[in-house]
C-alpha cells in the first residue's frame, strides 16, 4: 500500500511492479500527481534526472504511464486514516467517499509529501474563491485575455506571474512588503519581462460588477518614506492568492511513527520505527536530507527493495537494472 500519489509515489507503484509486487495508491485528491497536480501543473520543472525542463503535468503524465505497466490499484480522493496490525497484514481505514472502506497489505510506503495543505487566505478575498479568486491555477488557458492580479511574494507567485504572462491581457504582481522570499533569479526573470511589481501594498478590497463577477481589485499602497498610503484600482477578473499554505500529516501522526516537524524519521532502509512501514519523499526525514523529487525517486527505488526482501527474505535486495 502506497499513501501519497504524488511523483515518488507513482514511481514507487512502478517499481513495486518490477519487483513483482502488487500495488494500492491512495490519496486524498482526486487526481494523481499530489502538490505538482494541485499546485503548480503548468510550471516547468528542472532539477529531474534527463529533462533540461519539463512542465509539471506531463512529468505526472509520465510517471502514471509508467506506473500503469504494472496495474496498480488507485484509491484517489480518500484519506488514509487508521492503521491496524494483526500481526500477518496492516489494515488501512479510509475516510472518503467510500466512507469506511478498509485495505489489507503486508507492508506501507508512506509518500505523502507535506501532508495535507490549506491555502493561506486573502483577508478581503472573503466569499470570492470560485468566483474569480483562486489559489491555484491548473489550465493557464482558462485566463487567457483576461486581466490578472497574483498576490505574495514567494516562488509560486513569480511562477504564476511568469506562466501566465504570455497568455494573458496583463497581470500585476502585490506584493505587502518590498523583500520576496522568491529566489533572486526568478525575481530578476519576472522584472526583465516587464511585468508589474507593486510592493507595499494591501489588498483592501476585491469588487464586481453589477452582475457580481469579479471585476477590480482596490490596493492601499504605503510610501516606505512617508508611511502615507494611497489607493490604486487595478482591473481584475481573476485573482490568485499565493499566500502560501499550512499543511499537516493529519491521522498519519496518529500511526505510531517517529515525527519531527512534520516528517517522519527513517533509518538507511527508508524504514520507520514501526515494522513494515516505510517512508520516502518530502516527508521522509534523515540527516543530510535533500527534499527534491529526484531524491524521492532514490527513496522509493530503496524503500521498494527493501520491502521486497522484508516480505521474502530468500529474495535479493539488488534485483537488477531494469534495463534489461
């Protein structure tokens, strides 16, 4: 049983399946692919072994067609939520839409990235999400020609502003203070575009038209010499608040498994402290630890095998390049 459908877990169901072994994945989303899925589909990515660059979706494009050689098992859109032992096999509850539904399996692969996460709110954007206002953006071609206001200053701000940029009529960057937490490049990138960068600036109050869709955003913008503010309106029919996010293990912390600061501490092996369950990914902890997805993708791989020899002891940890 695999919990966490993101990219390590896709390639942990790959690799279960080389290694001649069935696979379940289950998540709590409704579609494969956790945080790169939900959060950020259009951007590119560059630090995955082989690509220069690849866009999000078509990473988990991949990484699903590759799991699927071997049919796994997908329980999407519920949560993992109690974990029992009997001592022969591990009893998984899921809380979902199947309410109740239980799962048999002789060993756990937790994946589950940062765990379950919330969006930050927008103070004034109060009853406007699904209504002009989002925290993500999945289909940049749904706000083309449209005018756009991304509000933070982290790196999925910028990315947003960046990605939608070229698609469409303008799109300002709010920002409430004049230092970013975004990497300085991409800072740079977003400026040399000629894109809109307002910082010290609040966002007073996001107002429609008289038949209610979303149609401008009022700023209070401060002086940082004079502390004096003044207001600007600027033209929006979607607003994207990037104001980061809040994000929990949730029942996972409930499971009997070493924690700190929300990852779960595994030994060499990808093993936690309780028996036959593992980690890897995001929320997998050691020292020295590089949290990318390409050190996931080690992580499963490792964890995979070792699972293998655990349940079959005369089986090989090595089992061969997949290469053929």
């Amino acid at each position: 049983m695999i919990v966490g459908a993101g990219p390590t877990g896709l390639f942990a169901a790959y690799y279960a399946g080389f290694r001649g072994l069935s696979a379940a994945i289950v998540d709590s989303l409704p579609e494969a692919g956790g945080q790169v899925t939900a959060m950020y589909p259009e951007k590119m990515i560059y630090d995955v072994a082989g690509f220069p660059g690849v866009r999000g979706r078509d990473l988990v494009k991949g990484l699903v067609e590759q799991a699927n050689q071997w049919n796994p098992r997908y329980l999407l859109g519920r949560k993992a939520h109690a974990l029992d032992d009997d001592g022969e096999r591990l009893t998984m509850t899921l809380d979902g839409e199947s309410g109740g539904e239980t799962v048999r399996a002789k060993a756990v692969l937790i994946t589950a990235g940062i765990g379950e996460f919330t969006p930050r709110p927008l103070p004034a954007g109060d009853g406007w999400l699904g209504r002009g206002m989002v925290h993500f953006v999945p289909a940049l071609d749904e706000h083309a020609g449209k005018d756009v206001v991304v509000v933070g200053g982290g790196d999925s701000a910028f990315d947003w502003v960046l990605a939608l940029h070229p698609v469409v009529r303008s799109v300002t960057l709010v920002h409430r203070r004049a230092k970013f937490r975004a990497a300085e490049s991409i800072i740079r990138e977003a400026r040399e575009a000629g894109i809109r960068i307002i910082t010290d600036a609040e966002v007073a109050e996001l107002r429609g038209d008289a038949d209610g869709t979303l149609a401008e955003v009022a700023l209070e913008i401060k002086d940082p010499d004079t502390k004096e503010t003044r207001p600007e309106v600027l033209p929006a029919q979607t607003v994207v608040a990037a104001l980061g996010f809040t994000a929990d293990l949730g029942p996972i912390e409930d499971w009997g498994l070493e924690i700190h600061q929300r990852s779960i501490t595994v030994d060499s092996t990808m093993a936690t402290a309780r028996r036959r369950i593992y980690a890897a990914g995001d929320v997998a902890a050691y020292p020295g630890k590089v949290k990318l997805i390409a050190t996931g993708f080690g992580e499963a791989a490792t964890a995979v095998n070792n699972i293998a020899v655990e349940l079959d002891p005369s089986a090989r940890l090595f089992p061969g390049h997949s290469s053929g």
